[in-house]
C-alpha cells in the first residue's frame, strides 16, 4: 500500500509539472533567473547596473539589453541612461556651484550637500517575449530646488520585423484611431484628476485638451501587450506638477467598441 501511495504521488507532480509547463509555452512569458538572465528558449536579456554613492551623487540604476536583436536597439537605451546621467551630474554641480557662490556674509557653504543629489531609475516590462519588447523606463533626478523632476521612456520593438514599434504603427498610420485615441484618453484623465479631488477648471482643460491633442509626439510614450495599450503622459503635460506623470490604459474591447484596430493586438 505504501509504495502504491508512492507511486500515486509521483504520477501527480509530474502532470502538475508538465501542465505548468505547457501554460508557461502557451503565454510565452520570460522566466529571469537570480542572475538577470532569460531562458534561452525564449528572448534573452542581461540587466546592466549604474551605481555611483558619494557625498555628491546616489546613483540608482539598472537598465536591460537584449540578444539577438538590433544592436542599435540596445544602444539607444545605453544612450539615453548615459546621457541622463551626463546631463543630471552637470545641473547638480552646476547648481551647487551657484548656491556657494550666492552664498550670504558669513554663511558657511560645505563642499558636498547635506544629502547627496540623486538619479534613480526603475524600469517596468509590459511584455517580453519572442515576438514583442514593450517596456517603460521611469526616472526621477533632483538637482536642487523645492521638488525633483521625473521623466518616461518607452520602447517597444517587434522582434520578427527587427523595427522598433511607434505609435503610428501600433496604430496601422490611421489618423481616425489617432483622433478617438484622444479623446479616449483626455476623458480618462479628466476622470483621474476628479477623483483625486481636483477641480478641472477653464485653464486646467485647456492644458488637458492641449496634452491630449491628436499628435504623435503627444502619444510617443506607450507600452502594449496582446490585451491592452497604456498610454503615458509626462509631468506637466496634461496636469499641474502636483499631479504627477499620468497614464491611461485601454483594454483591447473599449479599442475595438471604439473603431481602434491594431495587428499588435491578439
């Protein structure tokens, strides 16, 4: 009886592994292990660290790259943390430098700030598989001043096509998705803001209607899966700084009871 009850054991966790193993190949989702990299079978990544502590600067980040595909999609991440990073320590210098400078009579100004000035990066995927890279980068910096600053950055790319995926793409260049996709996304953030208790006065929906306007550069920063298309809207753009970034995300049914077709949507 013993080795029968055994046996029966047994027989269970092998169905239970190759079920999860088969949901695993249907959705076709990455598995990173301890080390930052993917299973080989699917796309494979490695995560790139920037750390710099000191008195001056507390540097933050981490930033993927990914085999097999176009280098220059890799560089152009690289580019744009070395560049952040370039841009933020010459603000910082330079506005500690000043403060010193515009220091009072007898005011006594120490080399470093009391707390170091920080950048700091988080990066989120959306999806990551063998078809589609979709992800967004979040950075916040403070280089002085009442409040820091925080910036969005997406990238999506189409791995058998070996091209980076814009919205018109995503969009299949309809300037008629474009249009609803505004005002989709203006009635969403109307919603955001009044239920956080903000009153959408006459200037506030100017600023609502401005950051929403049916442009490219004004929908440049999304992210997608087989199911849904998210939408970010940097600081300032559609609300006052207080706000924050806002984002909206539409489900592949509203896109559709709204005439917004995609090829990027299962």
């Amino acid at each position: 009886m013993a080795k029968e009850n055994i046996w029966l054991v047994l027989i269970i966790i092998v169905i239970f592994l190759g079920a999860v193993a088969l949901d695993i190949k249907k959705c076709g989702q990455l598995t990173i292990s301890d080390n930052q990299s993917v299973d080989k079978n699917a796309l494979q990544m490695t995560m790139v660290p920037v750390y710099q502590s000191d008195g001056f600067y507390n540097i933050k980040v981490e930033y993927p790259q990914f085999k097999n595909i176009d280098s220059a999609f890799n560089e152009k991440i690289s580019a744009l943390i070395q560049e952040k990073i370039d841009t933020f320590k010459k603000e910082a210098k330079d506005n500690w430098e000043a403060r010193k400078a515009t220091a009072l009579p007898g005011e006594v100004i120490p080399e470093n700030p009391e707390v170091p000035f920080d950048f700091i990066t988080t990066w989120t995927p959306t999806q990551l598989n063998n078809k589609y890279i979709s992800f967004v980068i979040n950075i916040y910096y403070f280089v002085g001043g009442a409040h820091g600053s925080e910036e969005i950055y997406t990238f999506n790319y189409d791995i058998a096509q070996k091209k980076e995926i814009t919205i018109n793409d995503f969009l299949n260049s309809s300037t008629e998705a474009l249009q609803k996709l505004s005002e989709l996304s203006a009635q969403d953030v109307t919603s955001q803001l009044q239920a956080t208790g903000i009153q959408i006065d006459s200037s506030l929906e100017q600023m609502i209607k401005k950051g929403t306007e049916p442009t490219v550069e004004n929908f440049k920063d999304f992210n997608f899966n087989y199911n849904s298309l998210t939408i970010y809207f940097q600081k300032y753009q559609v609300a006052p700084g207080a706000a924050g970034s806002i984002k909206v995300t539409f489900y592949k049914n509203t896109l559709d009871q709204n005439s917004i077709k995609s090829d990027y949507l299962e």
